[in-house]
C-alpha cells in the first residue's frame, strides 16, 4: 500500500508584482516601453498609455516615492525572467563534500581501496574530508595520522590539492581535499560525444549482405562436371 504524501499547509506561491488595476497609488513615475521616462503622471492616465499600446502598466519599483511603473508586456518579461535564472542555476557549480575515514593502522589492502574511493571522488570534482580515527593509545601519536594524511596527498596530487591541512579534533584528525585545476580545466574542456552511426548501416545505405557459400558436394559435383565436359 503506497504511503500517502503530507500534506502540504503552504499556500501558493503569488504573483507580488503589482500591474495594471492592481496598482493603486494616485500616481506613478512612468517609463515608456522604448526605456525612456516620461514623468510623474496619474494613474490612471499611464494606465490609458499602456492600454493604447496593448500593453502592461508594471509595478518595477515600489519602495520609490512616487513607485517607478514601466510599460512592457508583462508575460513576455516574466517568461525571460525566468529563462535567465535557469541559465543561472544551470551555470552554478554544485559542491559536493564526500568524507573518507582511516585508521592510522590501517592495512595496505585497505588504503588502496579507499585512496581509489578518494580519486574516484576528486575527478568527480567533489571535495573529500580525510578524517583518521584514533583509538585508545593512538592519540598519543598524532605524528601517525599526520604521516598517512600527508602520504596520501603526495599520491593524489595529479588530482588534488589540499584546500585544508591536517587539523586535530579530540581523537580525529582531519584534512580537506579539493580537485586540483587540471582536474576542472579537464572537465571544462571535455568535448561532447559525438553520435556514433549504426555499426549495421551508414550513409543511408543497406548492410551488404554475403552470398551463402554453396555445399562441399555441390562443389564436387560442379568440378566433376566442368572436367568431363
């Protein structure tokens, strides 16, 4: 049985620009649709301009006394509006922070393991949080995980940087990997994949097909032939 969703209490989200009947101070400064301003006029007048050029009287600036009104076609702005923030969004660089932990006795099996996690992150250009685990006595040796956090650094260094040093917390210590500039000039530079035709056909034209190969004794029997004639 699918679980039902919660309900959501949050009402809509609304259109708070004023436009139109919707504006309703005694007058505005009012900026034609070519950018120009052509003063403060009454409302219902720019309201008048707007209406004969089938156009939006919109609200642009509020908060100014008397409220600055420029004559656009609002959905015509609203969708370019919001073509530009995709764009933005689209250009923004989503940073991911991924955490691997070792102990500072950790065994070579298991380093390699995890130092292949630790690239595998880093070209993904996600940042890594190294954290070494002390237990018991190993606090008293903190030159340990400084030793491992700095042998792995030195192996990764085709793909990282060290963004923070190794810090000590309590019984963990810590050290922050970052991709390195070759790894994002990589990713920047990375063409697209070109669309590969169809093994089977190119060009538009038909596989050619080979002619079936006739029996051994078919053979035999043609070559029987041609030497009796």
């Amino acid at each position: 049985m699918p679980v039902p969703k919660k309900f959501d209490r949050r009402p809509p989200e609304r259109d708070l620009t004023r436009t139109n009947d919707r504006i309703r101070v005694p007058e505005v400064r009012l900026v034609g649709e070519d950018g120009k301003q052509i003063g403060v006029v009454k409302t219902e007048e720019a309201l008048e301009y707007a209406r004969q050029r089938d156009l939006d009287l919109v609200e642009v600036a509020p908060e100014a006394r008397p409220p600055v009104c420029r004559v656009l076609d609002y959905s015509k702005y609203k969708y370019e509006q919001a073509q530009k923030q995709k764009a933005a969004r689209k250009h923004q660089q989503q940073i991911t922070i991924r955490e691997i932990k070792f102990r500072p006795k950790i065994a070579q099996k298991d380093y390699d393991t995890k130092k292949g996690h630790v690239r595998r992150f880093l070209t993904g250009k996600d940042k890594v949080k190294i954290t070494i685990m002390f237990r018991g006595r190993e606090v008293t040796h903190p030159e340990r995980g400084t030793a491992l956090l700095d042998r792995l650094a030195e192996e990764l260094a085709d793909v990282g940087v060290i963004e923070q040093s190794p810090l000590q917390d309590g019984r963990n210590m810590t050290m922050l990997l970052a991709p390195s500039k070759a790894v994002l000039a990589a990713e920047k530079d990375k063409p697209a994949d070109p669309e590969a035709a169809p093994p089977s056909q190119t060009n538009g034209q038909s596989p050619s097909v080979p002619e079936p190969e006739a029996p051994v004794g078919e053979e035999r029997a043609a070559a029987s032939s041609d030497a009796a004639a």
